[in-house]
C-alpha cells in the first residue's frame, strides 16, 4: 500500500524503462561498427550510386524502432521533442557531412566521391550534438535506450548517401569530342 509522499511500488515482472545505463551491447555494438565502418569506407574513393549503403541504413532504422523505447512514456511530449530533434539532427548533419564530401566524373561519364577531412570533422560534430541530445534528455529525466542511436545512425548515414548520390547524378556529363570516342569504348 502506498502512503501520501511514497514513491509507487514496481510493477511485478518488470525492471522498469529502459535506460541507457543498461546499455545492450546487441544493440551498441552494431550501431558503433556499422558507423565505423561507414566513416572508413568514406574516406576511399568509391561510385557514388551505392544502394548497400541504404540497406545498412534501413537494417538500423528498422531494429532501432522494432526495438522499441524511443519515447519515454512519463515524459510524452518532452520525449517526442526529443526524438524529433534527434531525426532533425540526423538529416541535417547528413546533408553538412555529403556536402564535405569530394564529387566528381570520371571520362567515362561514373560520378565517384571520397569524403574529406571536412567529413571526418563533421563525423564528430555530429556524434556530438547526439551526445548533448542525450544528455538533455537525462538532465530532464527522459529515460533513453541505445535504440535511438541505432535511428540516429541509420537516418543520418541513408541522409548522406542519398545526398551523395544525388551530387553525383547533378554533375554534368563529360563532353566526347569525336577522336575520343573510340578511346572511351573500349
């Protein structure tokens, strides 16, 4: 029973909302590889039509939202402000970091890119204002769980792919002059 100023007794059977303190390392590990391994991937030079790449990004979407969490029930609306200044954060900095990538066309007419130092920098910007979302969020008491950062990455990773992508395909196409068409068929 429960007296004037008492804190409610748990519900059986349950440990409570999920936090961040307990992390699952099924669900950061991946996250972290996947964003390792993209970030490594960017700095080679590479075809900008890749669709592995937004594969990869749905997988993450996908499991962080199946995997449920993202908003903190006791604090509804502030939670909801939150993941959507997540989401917002994701897009912007895919765009700022597609931006810092290098895009260009080969004689053949195949738009290649490479991310720069700009890139890696704006890596860490981004990673960063993730961590300061958190911490607000923790500072007024938003129970988190690593699920969003499993969107967080996959958001901001396809953002930057399809931005990419897009540069690419915006590029003008190589001008032929008639002696160099038989140099680039064959």
């Amino acid at each position: 029973m429960e007296t004037a100023g008492s804190t409610p007794a748990p519900i059986p059977g349950t440990t409570g909302a999920p936090t961040f303190e307990r992390m699952d390392a099924n669900i950061l590990v991946p996250a972290v590889a996947a964003a390792v391994f993209v970030i490594y991937r960017q700095t080679m030079t590479r075809p900008t039509e890749r669709r592995g790449i937004l594969y990869v990004a749905a997988a993450l979407v996908v499991s962080g939202v199946a995997g449920g969490g993202l908003v903190d029930s006791r604090h509804l609306a502030l939670s909801l402000l939150l993941v959507v200044a997540e989401l917002v954060s994701a897009v912007v900095f895919g765009v700022v970091r597609a931006l810092t990538v290098r895009v260009w066309r080969d004689q053949t007419g195949v738009a290649w890119s490479r991310g720069t130092a700009w890139t890696l920098a704006a890596w860490a910007a981004s990673l960063a204002a993730r961590v300061a979302l958190f911490a607000a969020g923790r500072v007024l008491g938003v129970a988190s769980t690593t699920n969003s950062i499993l969107v967080f990455v996959g958001v901001t990773i396809a953002v930057q792919a399809l931005a990419v992508a897009w540069r690419g395909r915006s590029l003008p196409a190589p001008s032929v002059r008639p002696g160099d068409a038989a140099a680039v068929a064959s």
